[in-house]
C-alpha cells in the first residue's frame, strides 16, 4: 500500500511518495462512467473531497482513490488520503490530464474513489418488523433520483427498489446527487413489476401507489410495513399498477401546474412517513 | 401588427411573412440576462415553447416572443406565435445567430417570450383572510428558487417573499424551473428582514421559521394566515430570526445526511399546509 506522507513545499503534497495511477486503472476509471462496465465490475465511483468523507462517515471503504494533487485543496486531500489509506484503500495520484479523462466532471476537486456496490439481501430486507420502501418506475434523469436517494437517507428509507426503465442509482451524478445517501440506503435495481409485486404480497408489505387520484397520503395511517409506488415525471408509472392490488394515494395540489417532480414528491411522502413512525407521534 | 401564416414548404413556416428582429431588440434581450436591466425595464423573458403555452394558460400576455423558425418544432410554433398574436403580442423572428445571442439557453427551442413583470400590491396581498406566504432567506441558486416557485404554485401559496441576497426569481435560469409558476405566484423581492417581520406583525400573520429544532411540523395546526420563514440550503436563515418573536418548526430526519435541500424542506412544508387548509382537512 501506498504511504502518503506530507511534507514538500507549503501545502503542497509531495506526489513522489505516492504510486502513480496504473494504465490499467485508467482504463478502467473511463469504463466505470457506462453502466455496462459498472453492473459487469459491481463497482462504482464517487467524486469530490466531501462525498468521500461522506462515504467514510457511512462506514463505506473504498477500493481505492485517485487524487490529483495540483487541483482541490491540498490539505483536505491529504487528510482525505490518510483516512482511507487506514481503512487499507489504495491510494493513487493522477497527473492532471490523467485525472481529467478518470473524472466525469471538472468539479471533482482532486479527488475520486472507486467502490464495491453494496450487496443487499432482499430477503432479509423484507423480512424486516418495520419497513419503509421505495418502489421507482420511469424515473430516468440521474439528478431526480440521487435526490431521492438521498431523502431516503434523510428519512430513514429502507430501501430503493429500481423497476427496470430507471436510471442507474450507481450514476455519477446520481451518486453526486444523492450527496451520501448511496451509503446509507440500500438500492435493488433491474427488478420487473412482478417481482416487487410478489415480494410484497409474500412478505406483506403494503403497497401505495402515488398519483393524481387517491386519497390524501396526509390522512392515513400507514401499517409498520409500507412501500411506496412513484413514477418518473414526464411517464408516471406503468400501467401494470392500474391493474393490481394497490392503494391509490395522491399528495393534494391545485390545478395551477403540472404534476410534481418526482424527488419532491418522494420529499413529501417521506418526511411525512418518518414523522408517523416516530414514536412521539 | 406582424401576421403569421402558415405556408411555404412543408412544416416549415415562411420567414418572410413575420417581423424580423430589431437590432434594437436583440440589444435589450441581450442585456435582459443581467438583473440590472430586467429590474430598470422591470421586464423578463421565458423560454422555450412550453413555458410560454403555460405563460399563455395563466392568462399572461407577452409584450413580445422571438421565434427561430429553423429551431424546434414549425407547427408549435406557428401555434404559439398565433396565440400570442391573438392576444396583442408583437411577433418576431430571429436569424439563428441573432436568437443564439437572444437566447439564455440552446435548449430554447426556437420561442421566447417577453413579459412585464407582475405588479403585485403588498397590502392588498396581506389584507388576504386566509394567506400561505414563503419567506426565503439566503436561497441563492436558480434552479432551486424556481423550484420553490412551481411548488407554490403547486400548493397555492399566496406569495412568496424574497429578501435581499436571495437570487432573482426573475433570472432566466429561475424562470425555466419554475415551470411556469412565476405566471401564478405573486413574487416580491428585495425586502429586509425588518420590512418583513413589520408587515407579519402589523397583519397578524404568525411567522414559523424553519429549521432543525423547534416542533415537528406535522404536529401543528396552523392559522389561517401563516408564514414560513426558510433559509438556504449553504447557510440557513440570517441571525436576524433567532433574535426575534417567531415560531420554530422543523422537519424531523434523521442523522444520516445533511440538512435538506431547501426547495425539499419548501415542498415538504406547503404541502402539508394545503392539505391542512382543504375544507375536509
């Protein structure tokens, strides 16, 4: 393992005593920014100083990072550096060109990790006593959806089951957007209507569906176990759910605008939800 | 008045039966993108065809819409430019270079429009016997402030107030995410805290800021006249509110993530208070 050590001019970090970025890292870091490579390698990249530190306060470890020590704030990436080269991350520094092609923004600060997706039983899951889900379908911009991944962390969702058609959680700027969520929340992903639907039915978890009719998700009394249904904005959901065994809720609006966006209505559904399960309420 | 008529090759509308541009107008919509001029003329441009069918929808009248036959779809266009013609608006046309420097965005999609900013009488606004008023302090991003705005139409709140350092509802950036809220919700800008806290005051509007202590919001039934005072998701609301006479509330979370995004904790809260003031509430 790499050691990184300060020292150098002011502020600076002496980039001889760390191990430059393999070719083959590279290479690889270019793969990550397709979906194709990060489903075949179940691993994905987080940029940026903080959400690495955010990362490390989840208790995530990441395979390893890639600082580029010319850009971002000196100090901070080595501080950043030592904390997961304690946790036994590989710690590799880029030359700016280098760095530039592994990133996928130009806001990354000098700093990105490489991380193993979490594996989540489903099973185990939905066996829980008390259980708060998260079923999306069409949601397709990433920004909407790291969103969403990150109320769910801020209103201690279970679990984000992904219907196929959605965006991939493991999206850079959706891992961007969800500022840490993705640490913290469990995401299932590629699943069919079915199986959720099953998985529900066996387990007992009960299903509402949010949209423009239905009654006001303000007005129930939720059961421990409660999985919420939300399409994406431009489609909704799939017709597949007009035609099965669900509760219709609809968070009351005016006729003013068009429907909601979908990270604010999973907003309002949750907050809502985590209020009803305190246990002052 | 310029006349559009339909014609020419197929799907694509005739240039030479509408108005070209004025340099003298391309000037101004230039120099609309800075706050400065939209403030002097007191005028602001909405882009992109939808925004404009919504400006239409909330019985706003453009002074004037720019249309790039070339960009977009021809029949909406046409469309569009006969509604705003129907409705007393000047009609032009730009050169694909001349609507590039008009435009804010490439995604304009060959329409914009421009509109006088709404007059709204503060009194008469306050006299209001039941009132949802949004108090913004420090929201400094665009899209979140437009957002916050669609949200209110959404909601039917009454206004929304914006003290000095929040960014201009008015910003062409702002605008597009509000997704045609601006037409539907009274938007005053400018205040300080102090000219706010004297109008709640002299109204009897209660005044509950939002934060991260205080009661749960959910728990509380509010007046008929309420206020929700929320700051910006880098710095919160200003000292100012914790020295003076109002209501906390907060949202409960837990721990896992920084505090909410504020367009989140807007949507979440207006939410809340539209269900609470609908007659079966």
């Amino acid at each position: 393992m790499a050691v990184v050590q300060k020292g150098g001019e002011a502020g600076v970090l002496p980039a001889t005593t760390m191990t430059p970025l393999p070719k083959a890292r590279l290479k690889q870091l270019r793969a990550l920014k397709t979906r194709k490579a990060r489903l075949e390698q179940r691993l994905f990249v987080a940029e940026g100083p903080t959400l690495l530190q955010e990362a490390l306060r989840a208790g995530a470890r990441p395979a390893y990072i890639v600082t580029c020590p010319g850009q971002g704030d000196a100090e901070r990436l080595h501080e950043l550096a030592a904390a997961c080269a304690a946790r036994g991350a590989q710690i590799f520094h880029a030359e700016p060109e280098d760095f530039r092609q592994a990133a996928d923004t130009v806001h990354s600060q000098g700093a990105l990790g490489v991380f193993d997706m979490p594996h989540t039983n489903p099973a185990a899951l939905f066996a829980r006593p008390t259980l708060t889900l998260l079923v999306l379908d069409n949601v397709r911009d990433p920004g909407n959806l790291g969103t969403i991944v990150r109320q769910g962390a801020a209103f201690a969702c279970d679990g984000v089951l992904l219907l196929k058609g959605c965006v991939d959680a493991f999206n850079h700027k959706a891992i961007r957007a969800s500022m840490g969520g993705i640490f913290h929340v469990p995401v299932l992903d590629e699943l069919t209507p079915e199986q959720v639907m099953e998985s529900l039915a066996s387990a007992g978890v009960w299903p509402y569906v949010t949209g423009t009719k239905g009654r006001d998700v303000f007005a129930i009394h939720f059961p421990p176990r409660t999985a919420f249904i939300i399409g994406g904005e431009a489609e909704g959901v799939q017709p597949f759910w007009g035609e099965r065994d669900v509760i219709e809720v609809s968070i009351p609006q005016s006729d003013k605008v068009e429907s909601l966006n979908a990270a604010v209505a999973a907003g309002i559904i949750l907050a809502y939800r985590y209020h009803a399960t305190l246990p002052r309420a």
